[in-house]
C-alpha cells in the first residue's frame, strides 16, 4: 500500500461477524426502548433504517477519522436486526408497548 492510500478501517482491522455480541444487548434494549416510547412499528422502522446508516454513512466517515464504528460484516448487521425485532417483541408482549 502507498503512502497516500488510506487503509479502511484505519486500524486494519477484520469487519464484526459475530453472531451475538456486546452490541447484541444494546440493539435489543434499545429497540425495546424505543418500542416503549414511539410505538412499535416507528421503532421497528427507526432501527431497520439505522442499519444501513451505520455501515455506509457512519463507518465511512468516522473510519476517516481512525474510529472503527459499524465495520461489521453482513452476518452481523442481520443478527443486529434480529435482536431489534426481538427487542421490540419484547416491548409489545411483556412491557404492554
């Protein structure tokens, strides 16, 4: 690689394929959250929307910045939306949402 290429992500690390993850936990309360607050069916629109954002706007950008943010493979990003529905499932079923 030369000099002027910028290597993507900066830290040269592997994209996020995990299955279940750390981030697991967050998309799941957050999407059960948000299922709370705006009603199921904006929360699952807001977080089925937020998937593409964080891998083609966000990860690109902050990338830019050295940040390794939303560099996930395809397996994950599905997997996150899993657990969002999940999380809103949750919301509806136990928490009368």
């Amino acid at each position: 690689m030369s000099k002027n290429e910028i290597q993507f992500p900066p830290s040269g690390k592997r994209r996020n394929d995990a299955l279940v993850d750390v981030w697991s936990v967050v998309h799941f309360a957050v999407a059960a959250g948000l299922a709370v607050f705006i009603g199921p069916p904006l929360a699952l629109l807001v977080t089925l929307l937020w998937e593409p954002v964080e891998i083609l706007v966000l990860s690109p950008l902050l990338g830019k910045f050295g940040i390794d943010f939303g560099h996930e493979s395809l397996q994950n990003s599905l997997s996150d939306i899993v657990f969002n529905v999940l999380g809103i499932l949750f919301a509806i079923y136990a928490l009368g949402a």
